[in-house]
C-alpha cells in the first residue's frame, strides 16, 4: 500500500490534519508499503516557509518518517506538460471572464431557478486577459467507487461545474495537480476527510482523462469537530504545535487520534509495535467531537502508567527511578517532574505559603524520628504528633506538607521525604517557626 500526506503550509498543522496523517502512516506500514509527504505549495501568495519547517518538526516529534518527500512547486513543468496534453484532447479550455462576470452569472442563473453551473461555452479570446483554464467534466457520467470506509459512493456531476485547475495567474489550483502526482509516485490509496467527498468524484475523471489505468482506492474520514464546529485552521488549541508547547507527550495525540470514531480502543504503543492495522477499525460516522479535557486527561494517564524506562529520555539526569515511580502518580505534565525534584532538593527554597499551626511544627521539630526519614518513620511521626493533638491526622498532613513543599497537594508526602531529607526537613520546618 502507497499511501501519502499532503500538508498545506498555510498554517499549523492541527489534530484533523494529524489524523490523516497518522492513519495513511499506519497503512502503510502495517501492509510492508510506502507513507509519502506532500508539501501543497503552489499557492505562492499564501505559503509561508516557516509552516512547511514545522510541519516536520510536528511529524518528526510524533514518530511519523516519510519514505519520500516532496513539494509541489518543485514540479510546474510536470503539470504544464499535462495541461497541455488535456487542451490537445479538448478536456481542458480557456476561459477569459473576470470574477465580477461570473459572479452575474451566478445570479443571472439562480434568478432563474436554475443552478450555478459553469459549464463549456463557445470560446471568446480576449486579448486583454490572461486566461484561466477549466477541466470540462463528463456530466452525463455518474462517478462511483467502493470507499474503503463507506462502502459504495456515487456521485451524479450534473450539478458541479466544471473545475478550475489553474488561474489566470498562472498558479494551480489544489484538485490537478494532485491527480498528476497520485499518477506518478503510484499512490494507490488516498484517505483524506469526508469534505473531499465531492472532489474525489472530479479527480477520478481526471484520472481517467490523463490516461491512468489504475484509480487508488479512497477512504473518507469522518472530520474532527468541536462542539461549536469544525476544526481548522483559524481555530486555536488545537494545533500540534500548541500541544505540544502544553506538554502534551506525542504518545497521547497519537492515541487519542487513533481513538476516535474507532470501535476498538489504542493504548499507548509505539508506532513500530503496529504489526497490523486496519480502516474497518473506525466507522463512518459523521460527529467526532474532539475534547481539549480528555487529552489533558489521557496525559495524566499516560504519565500514571508508564515505567521509568520508557520516560527515562526525557527526564534530567539527576531523576532516579525511585523518584519517578513516588510521584508519577500526581502528574498531568512531564514538566511537573521537575518542579518537584526541585522542591525537595533545593536547600534555598522559600515557601510563601504557611501552615496554618506553628504548633503543629514545633512538636515536629520536637517528634522528629532519628536518622533518615522513610515512609514508614513519617507514619511513626505523624501517629506521634496526632496523641498531642487536637488535630486531625489530615490537618497534621497538610500542615506538615506546607512547612516542608510549600503547597497542600502533590505526591504522598512520606514518600517525597527521603528526597529532601532529614537535614532539610529540620531546616525547613524551623524557618516556618523563626519566621514567626
């Protein structure tokens, strides 16, 4: 299976586009094939170099590795050739009306009651203009294909007009050049949103027009939407880029993505660990609601239940493994690690935050268990420090958590206390007493 990924560099990349891209990767690679990127950069007046750069930062961070890479504005000649050969054949004309007088049309038609098809007319060269140029559609042709998700597709082209392919500018537009390159790097399966729909049904004329024996097969992915909308673009958060500055790991996105409108649930694998992988798995439902809060959530996740190898990369080399395994149970972001590690080893560290009982400390001071404090000596302490009080033994925990990390929440005290140590832990609880 040849399958491949066309990224406009427009703007970020973003989970719908990722989508596409981490299914046509898995494809390929389950069925022994080829995943191919294609930068769509014809489009000079919109493109903008840095969006192509982080389009591979954004596959590379998520483990995604093209066998081959290319960009469209490297291949004119390629699509100036094909043109031509479709003017020769007649399946391609120039057209000369201003976007103004096409616009009259439109509405001269809708008037009407007819629908705004633009369809071949006589040929009127204007020596003025530049000429446009449309691909002429066989409208008494039903287009249809066996989807690779939703079963049988027809398409009934009466009603589309005939497409443009390229402006008077000179520039292409999305739908011909892609044709060309699907024929020539033998992309034999294209999976792309369902918005496509439509455009697929053109394509596979074109296809045919230019000569191609073997249409690809199609998959239409349901598209990812919020639940005020689509996702797009100009809508953010939900930008690889901006995940990933959130400190979301790759691991997630990727399972998340895998997830949705799939029958069977992704866990955090590898994408080497994909010995096989199949569309069947994802239905053709049209609603898939996508949830800033469950990613969140399936971090915290991620991070609860991986081991210390697997982290290990990316964690300070200081991060012992006994470190990892007390705390990553409190975690949400990668990041926290080392807030706490610096915590609870920082000798400079000042608390804003106060108990609420300096009694509560002095005791501690007094009770404090001899030598090294373990989990264990901390619940000796804390049994100690609940005969002389009225507190409650949460009340003593938290008192003592805020004299010792300056915050009430986090990792299990008793087991963040070896790491800041006997000596610290003296040193920190008298200062919340000669701060008094």
């Amino acid at each position: 299976m040849i399958t491949r990924f066309a990224p406009s560099p427009t703007g970020l990349l973003h989970l719908g586009n990722m989508r596409t891209a981490i299914i046509s990767f898995l494809c390929a690679r389950s069925s022994g094939g080829k995943f191919i990127l294609r930068i769509d950069d014809t489009d000079k007046t919109r493109v903008r170099e840095e969006y192509i750069e982080k389009i591979f930062i954004d596959l590379k961070w998520l483990g995604i590795e093209s066998d081959l890479c290319f960009r469209q504005s490297e291949r004119f000649s390629l699509y100036d050739e094909a043109m031509e050969q479709l003017i020769q054949t007649g399946r391609v004309y120039a057209c000369y009306e201003t976007p103004e007088e096409l616009e009259m049309e439109r509405r001269s038609l809708l008037s009407r009651g007819l629908p705004p098809v633009y369809r071949r007319r006589k040929e009127i060269k204007n020596s003025e203009r530049s000429p446009y140029y449309r691909f002429e559609l066989d409208s008494s042709d039903i287009i249809s294909w066996d989807d690779k998700l939703r079963g049988k597709i027809a398409i009934d082209l009466r009603s589309t007009s005939d497409p443009i392919i390229r402006r008077e500018n000179g520039i292409y537009t999305y739908m011909f050049p892609s044709v060309i390159d699907d024929i020539d790097y033998g992309i034999d399966t294209i999976i792309r949103g369902e918005d496509h729909i439509s455009n697929t049904a053109v394509q596979i004329q074109m296809l045919k027009a230019l000569g191609c024996n073997r249409i690809p097969d199609f998959a239409h992915m349901p598209l990812l939407k919020m639940q005020s909308g689509k996702i797009s673009k100009r809508v953010g958060g939900y930008e690889i880029e901006s995940l990933r500055n959130a400190h979301i790991e790759p691991e997630v996105i990727c399972a998340y993505l895998l997830n949705l409108g799939g029958r069977s649930s992704a866990d955090f694998k590898n994408f080497k660990e994909y010995k096989e992988f199949n569309l069947n798995h994802y239905s053709s439902s049209s609603s898939v609601i996508v949830s800033l809060e469950e990613i969140y959530n399936l971090n915290a996740k991620f991070l609860h239940s991986i081991a210390y190898e697997g982290i290990v990369s990316r964690l300070e080399k200081a991060i012992t493994r006994e470190f990892w395994e007390v705390i990553k149970k409190n975690l949400f972001f990668l990041s926290e690690v080392s807030t706490w590690w610096n915590i609870c080893t920082d000798p400079n560290l000042i608390f804003e935050k106060k108990p609420y009982s300096t009694d509560i400390i002095r005791d501690a001071i007094m009770l404090l268990p001899e030598g090294e404090i373990s989990p264990e000596t901390y619940k000796q302490w804390l049994a100690l420090l609940f005969e002389r009080h009225k507190y409650t033994k949460k009340e003593i925990n938290i008192n003592l958590r805020i004299a010792l990390t300056g915050k009430e929440s986090g990792p299990e005290i008793g087991g963040i206390l070896p790491f800041i140590g006997r000596e610290r832990i003296l040193l920190r609880l008298k200062t919340q007493i000669d701060d008094v």
